[in-house]
C-alpha cells in the first residue's frame, strides 16, 4: 500500500498490449512521499468518552476530553484503569504512561478541550472546564510539569469560563473560548499569559462570540484566530482573523471571506502557510478546509467538500484533516455518500492522496475523529487521532487510534476480473482497479492458462471512488482456442493481493458482427452485461469505462438481444441499475444506444447521465425513458426540458433498440433502425456526473413515468463520442440479428492412461495422463458431444490439454490425436487390455515443452461431425521416448482439464 502523489485529474488507466509481452511498469517504492503514514490503525488503549485534544512530547502522546477510564485495545489482556479526562501515552506501544492526572470540577461536568506543550517541551498546558488537577486549585487553564507529571501552582490565572483553544510561544500562552475575563480583567473569548507565571498580559483581541482555535505564526509575529465569532476588536471579520501577536491588534480581518453560517474548528500552520478546518450549519455550507499563504493572509487554496471538518495539521508537505466528508464533487472528487473521516492532501492543492483510514461516527454529536498530532520517536513515527468514534478501520476501537511510518502490512483488494474475444485476432481482458487503502498506484500482473509467470504487468491508479477499469489485449492467441487469466494487485510495500478468479475466454474463428460494428464506430463505452457476478461491469470498448451494479440486478440473462454468446441483465423497477465507475463529462456531439425487452407500465429511466451515483441525481439529462404508456423519450435540459417522443409504445415484451443523438444538427432518436422523431436542439446541461443504466432521476420531466428506475431487460448499452449517422443505427439493427458463431466447451467425461512397464495397472483415479512411445505410455479420452444447434454445422474443433507442475511433464516429440475404436473403461482398462486405435491422425499436439501449460491441437472436423450428439472417444499416441504429462479429468482445477473446444456456424 505505497504512499503516491496526488491523483491524476483523469484518473485514466487504460492500458493494452499485443502479443504475449510482459510490459514494463515502474517498480513502485513504499514509503514514498508525500503521504508519511500507513493506513493500518495499531493497538491503542481506549476511552470510554471523547477526546477532545491531543499534544504529544518526548515520544508521550497526552489526550484530553470527556472520559473516566481507559481501557486495552479490543482483544488484548489487561485491567481498565481511571483516567479522569486525561491520559498520558507512549506513542510507540499505545499504552498508558506512568502520569496520571485527573481533572476535575466542583460542580457541572469537568472537560478538557485543548491541549498545548511548550517549544522546550517540558511544559504541558491545558484548558477546558475543570477547577482542580490532581486536587491542586486552578481554574480552567492548568500548567503541567511533564517530567514530573505534576500541575505548577504557581501558574494559576483565573478563566471565567470554558478554555478551547491554546497555542505556546517560549513566554505566552495564548488561549480562546467562551471567557469573558482572565485574571479580573477583561477579555472577551481570547487572551494572553505568561507562559511562567500565567500573569495577564497586554494582549487585547476581543471577538463577539466563541474562540475555538488559536495559532501563532512560525515567525512569533503574529496570531490566527478562528471560531464562530463576526466581529474582532469591533471590525468586521467572520470566524477568521490574523491578529498582533503582542497587542492583539487586527493585522488581517476577512470581512466575506467564510460564510455566516460556517466557523472555523481548528488552525495549523507550517512553514509557509496556514489551514482552516470548517464546520458549517445547514445543507451545503462550508466544511471544508482553506490554505492560506503566510507571506500575504491571502487564500491558497479552498477545499469545498461538505462534512464538518474538525481538525488539520500538516505534516512534510501533507495536510492531514478529520472530518466526515460525505461529498466532495465540486473539487471533482466522490459525490454525496458515505462519510469518509480522515483524509490527505498535498498543501498546494485540494487533489486527494492516497490516505483513507476511516472510523465511525460514534457517540456525542456523531461527529467521529476530533484532534490530531504527530509524534516522532527514534523508532517511528506516528499520526494518532482522538475523537469520539468507537471503530477504526471497521474493528472496535473507541476515543483513540494512530498509525504508523512503517510497517505497511495491508494487501490491495482482489482485482475483479473479466474476458471476451470479439475477433479472432484477440483476448480482451478487463479488471476493476482494486483499492488499498495507503496506496494510490498499485501494480497489477496478468497470469495466463496457469502459469507463473506474468504476461502482462502495468501500473494503475485508484481511490475508493474511482476505481477505473484496466485492460490487456492478448494478441497471442488462436482462434477456436479457449484461454484462462488471473490478476493480482501488488502495493509498493510488496503486499500483493490473492490472485483474481479465473476468467475464461474462447476467441471466435471469426469476428462478432454486431459487437464488431459497434467498435468500429468508436463507442467509448460498451457495456454487454456478460458479467456472473457483482458489483464489476466490464467495458468492452477502448474507454475502458467500467460499471458497477446497484442492488442486485438479475445477471447473464437470455435470450439475449443479439446473436452470439452475450447475455443481458434484468432490472427490478425499484432499486436496482448501473453507474459508471468514473466521473466525466458529455462532448457536445454524442450519441446513447442500448436494447431493451419489458413489459411495464410504470416507465422508468433505460440511460441517462447525472452528477451521482448511489443517490439520485440533482443534474440529469442527456437520458432516455420509458413513459407509463411504454412510448420513449430522449431529452435534455437547457434551462428547460427539450424532448423527443416516440410516436409508438415498445413495452410489448419484445426486444427494441434505441439510439438517441445530439450534435450540430440537433437532436435525433432512432428505434429499431427506423428514425422516430428529431428536433433543432444543440445545446444540454454541462456539468460533470456519471452514465446510469436502469434508473435514476427522472423529477420534473415531462410525462414522468410512475417510477424512475426500470423493470425489464436491457443489454449492448453504448456511449459514442459523435452522433450516429441514420445510416449507422439501421445498420446496428441489423446486425443484431446477424449469424453469428457459438462455441461449447466439452469437458471429458472419463479419462485414463495405461503403461507398458506396469502391464496390469489400472490408472483410472489419476490426476495426470501419460503419454510416450518408447516404454509405452497411451492415453483415452471420452467426450459426450453435444448436436449442432439447429441451422449450423461444426465449424472447427480442438483439443485442449494442460501440463503437469511435473519438472519433467512437457516433451518435445509430437503426439498423435487418435479415434479409439476399441472399448474401454475408466476403471478396467490396463495396458494388457488397451483398446484398439485407429490408424487415422485427426490432430496433432506438437510444440507442448513447458510445465504447467495450456496447448491444443486442431483436429478434423469432418472426424467429429457424425458423431455429435452422441460419445466420442479420442486416444493420445506417441512414437518418441520423452513422455507428455497431462492433468486429467480428476485434476481438482476445472481448467486443467481436457476439454474440446468446439465452433458451430452457418453452414
């Protein structure tokens, strides 16, 4: 799970190769820059309440906040122990320190709310709501000597009411909350002590409502003040200000600058910056994050992503930041969803990194993670994280958690894998990004037939959001063969994933015409819907713009909507659809094709674009739907909503395609080749989303169906960068119900090999076949052949076999592919009483040298022909001395069977 820089714009990661090659990626190096920290949480010690704030020296990490006990980390031994609203940690092991404090409060409930050490590190400072440490007086801001643990009477300055923000210089301590007076005097919600005696000083930066966050610039110049205040020191400046750092006069008020409804949670700085964390009230008020430059107060940077953020630090280049992020589309990213808590940054911009640990919401305000800080020990280094979540990474872990440098443990998903072949010339395969959590570049190898070595390897990009597909064109194939491959995902760590399921492919002797087509007027996206399992829809087009299913659709659905070995996929009118698994845009010329079959009277949405996935859209257009009357749609919006209509109904339960344009000269739809109505219409809505398929919003269009999703079949949906010519949509009708070539695969039925050396033993239960012709070894095969489907002849067969792991398992001489004419029997048969062969060669196995390898043998079809329907039983012959070793049928992976891979066509 390597640590990368941030993410591509695109995030595109198609990839193809011919031939057979290995085709080199850049090694990936974990650890690497600028993400410093792995995404597995570490056993820590937890809360039984909240933690508030966190401060760390000396490889000590201190938490304060609202609690009463800690307890060992889910599963591990070890007794509860108090801990009353704080607790001292050793950052490297997670457990409690020997200092113990316990702040307390004579009346109400005692808190701590933030915490702050000093630039010598031997003085921790904190503040809240609490009047004893340890029973030693003070009075809501305390000054703890951290070598010896213990509250420093001397420092005792008198707050009137709860501390919730503290920064140190060497001689000030600067704090912020809801006072109103500090040591008798006056100050409203921000104030300044010596750092020694905790006397006022004369720092005077009063706000009209609550300090929650308070900073000083690296040059001790100046401080940054943030909160829910409107005004400082009378002036106009909401929730952000830059202050005197001796007087407290204004040196920067941001009048405008934060909306009235958002406050500022937390400050950081680093060198040559500073960075807000915001929390807003009310849909869609900001709660993002700013970066500000130090050499000018003026903004950097805005991060708009909706979900209360509650603190930042940055660290090395990175700003870390906890949060709940729901939706994070207008910075480009994951739309409105799932809350993501901790996120990464670079400091120069809002593109996320590869950083996604995640906790819970939790308990209070359900706010989950609330404080942050690093710790550097000799050993590592560590980010923890306090707030009032109660799981990490999905496993209990409640108040605290933190993750270290190294080491990175975590393996990458297995990749979700799919094949097709579309030409004889080619493999196509195609698999789902797969996610790591610490690690945005993962590095993927194809395995092909078994074999342990990659064909293939390349480098990809992902995010939990975007997870495009990748994909390998095999050209090192033949036509009639049957291949199988696995992928596995590797993180720069060397954490490799379990290799994928095996996806099986048999490449065509000749090519599919409508799928062919289909390609060859440039769809960008194509989705045939042959998948067997969720949620991974496989784009067959260059695009490789891949899906994901919703719901549970109904898969490999038949009969299909056009010939050939495709299947279609059903959709329930009520949950269930498809999205695109990448964000993009829609070229002012395009072009949606799709079939469909359904007999509803409800309507529902067949393909559309809009700006969510998951949730209904708030944009949508560039769509086709189905009224209640079973009459089609294509529409967009411009403002308004421009349609076409379909003058007839399809939900007749047949199947109907669909092709609806835009370009210059406007708008066209097309329904089974046939022009059903246009309109001068160039313009639609821009803005950036995801294709649907099967359902999404249909609110506010004209002759709204009763539902938005819906209930039928569909099957082939395209998306063209241009507009179809009529011409080409009549075309595409057309060929959909072209010939097109089927292939069954045959697996054998029963299997044995007899031996020459071993006269009288049976070899029936044998994993492995043996063939040689001096010392003899022969081998049988039984198939049960299937008829030709009506209409079609046996166009090609062939033989396909495996090798053994066997050292010695391939053999450079050829072997003969026999008819057997004698009988035998898988479990009767020995060399002594071996059936007859026919002297006829019906193919020829040559070539098979390596382990552990698929090979096959053409044979002849007029052989095989008369005896479709019925048994078929084949004897493998050699005359040289290097045995052939084989898996047979009792190998216990299907794939290294032998099996017949048999083409019917037209005649």
């Amino acid at each position: 799970m390597r640590r990368t820089r941030r993410l591509s714009a695109a995030l595109v990661l198609s990839t193809a190769a011919g031939l057979g090659l290995v085709v080199p990626a850049q090694p990936a190096a974990a650890l690497t820059p600028p993400v410093a920290f792995t995404a597995d949480d570490l056993p820590t010690w937890q809360t039984n309440g909240i933690v508030w704030a966190l401060a760390e020296a000396h490889g000590t990490v201190f938490a304060g906040g609202t609690f009463s006990q800690v307890r060992p980390p889910e599963g591990r031994s070890g007794t509860a122990q108090n801990a009353v609203n704080f607790v001292a940690l050793d950052a490297a092991t997670g457990e409690p320190t020997s200092c113990a404090l316990s702040f307390t409060v004579g009346s109400g409930t005692a808190t701590v709310r933030a915490l702050a050490v000093s630039p010598d590190k031997k003085t921790l400072y904190a503040g809240g709501y609490f009047g004893a440490v340890n029973g030693t007086p003070v009075s809501s801001l305390a000054a703890i000597d951290i070598a010896t643990c213990t509250p420093r009477a001397s420092f005792h300055p008198s707050v009137s009411a709860t501390v919730r923000a503290l920064a140190v210089t060497d001689d000030t301590v600067y704090l912020g909350g809801d006072f109103s007076t500090v040591g008798g005097s006056a100050h409203a919600r921000y104030a300044a002590v010596d750092a020694t005696s905790g006397a006022v000083k004369a720092f005077q930066a009063d706000t009209d409502e609550p300090g929650r966050a308070v900073a000083v610039t690296p040059d001790g110049k100046n401080v940054i003040l943030g909160g829910d205040f409107f005004t400082v020191n009378g002036a106009d400046s909401h929730a952000l200000a830059v202050v005197d750092a001796t007087t407290g006069a204004n040196v920067r008020t941001y009048p405008g600058f934060i909306e009235t409804n958002s406050v500022v949670k937390s400050i950081d700085t680093d060198a040559t910056g500073f960075y807000t964390g915001n929390e807003g009230t009310g849909g869609g008020v900001f709660d993002g994050r700013i970066a500000l430059d130090l050499s000018t107060l003026n903004q950097r940077w805005r991060d708009t992503c909706l979900g209360a953020t509650q603190a930042v630090k940055s660290y090395e280049g990175v700003l870390y930041s906890a949060s709940h992020a729901h939706d994070c589309s207008s910075v480009g990213e994951f739309p409105d969803g799932r809350r993501h808590h901790l996120l990464a940054e670079p400091t120069t911009g809002t593109g996320k990194l590869g950083w996604f640990p995640d906790t819970n919401d939790g308990l209070g305000e359900g706010i989950g993670p609330r404080a942050m800080v690093v710790s550097q020990t000799s050993g590592n280094n560590y980010m923890w994280v306090g707030g009032e979540f109660t799981t990490v990474n999905g496993s209990p872990a409640q108040g605290l958690t933190r993750f270290a440098a190294s080491p990175d443990t975590g393996a990458p998903t297995v990749p979700s894998v799919g094949a097709e072949s579309v030409r004889p010339t080619e493999a196509h395969v195609r698999w789902r990004a797969s996610l790591d959590t610490d690690d945005t570049r993962l590095t993927y190898k194809v395995y092909r037939d078994g074999g342990s070595t990659p064909v293939y390897t390349v480098d990809g990009d992902s995010v939990e959001w975007s997870r495009p597909q990748l994909s390998f064109t095999d050209k090192n194939v033949t036509a009639g063969s049957t291949y199988t491959y696995r992928v596995t995902a590797t993180d720069g760590a060397g954490n490799t994933s379990a290799l994928s399921s095996t996806a099986t492919v048999t490449v065509p002797t000749s090519a599919q015409k409508y799928a062919a087509k289909v390609l060859d007027d440039g769809a960008s996206l194509y989705w045939r819907y042959d998948e067997s399992t969720t949620p991974f829809v496989g784009d067959t087009s260059p695009g490789d713009r891949s899906g994901i299913h919703v719901g549970g659709p109904a898969l490999r659905q038949i009969p299909a909507a056009v010939t050939g070995p495709s299947t279609a996929i059903g959709f329930n009118g009520s949950d269930q659809l498809v999205y695109g698994d990448q964000r993009t845009t829609v070229p002012s010329a395009y072009s949606i094709e799709t079939w469909f079959r359904t007999t509803t009277d409800r309507g529902g949405k067949l393909v559309g674009f809009g700006n969510n996935t998951t949730r209904a859209s708030s944009n949508y257009d560039k769509h086709v739907y189905m009224r209640n009357d079973g009459r089609l749609v294509f529409g967009v919006w411009t403002g308004t909503a421009r349609t076409i209509t379909s003058p007839a109904a399809y939900n007749d339960g047949a199947w109907h395609h669909v092709v609806a344009t835009q370009g210059p000269s406007g708008m066209a739809l097309y329904v089974d080749g046939t022009q059903a109505g246009t309109l001068a219409e160039t313009n639609n809505q821009a803005y950036s989303g995801y294709w649907h398929v099967g359902g999404d919003n249909l609110n506010g269009w004209p002759s709204q169906p009763s539902s938005s999703y819906f209930a039928g079949q569909i099957d082939e949906t395209a998306i063209y960068p241009s507009a179809l010519s009529a011409a080409q949509a009549q075309s595409h009708y057309a060929l959909a119900s072209a010939p097109a070539d089927s292939v069954q695969t045959v697996r054998a039925s029963a299997d044995t090999y007899v031996n020459a050396g071993a006269s009288g033993t049976n070899y029936g239960t044998s994993t492995s076949l043996a063939v040689r012709g001096s010392s003899a070894y022969e081998a049988y095969l039984r198939f049960d052949l299937p008829a030709a489907p009506a209409g079609t002849v046996l166009k090609s067969a062939r033989l396909a076999v495996k090798t053994t792991t066997l050292s010695s398992a391939g053999s450079t001489d050829d072997i003969s592919v026999r008819p057997v004419t004698g009988s035998w029997t898988e479990a009767g048969t020995v060399y002594t009483s071996r059936p007859t062969v026919s002297q006829t060669v019906v193919g020829t196995l040559s070539g098979a040298t390596d382990v552990s390898t698929l090979y096959s043998a053409t044979l002849d079809t007029s052989a095989l022909s008369p005896a479709l329907g019925g048994s078929y039983d084949l004897a493998l012959t050699s005359t040289g001395t290097d045995a052939l070793w084989l898996w047979s049928h009792e190998a216990p992976a299907a794939e290294n069977t032998p099996q017949l891979v048999l083409t019917f066509g037209a005649p």
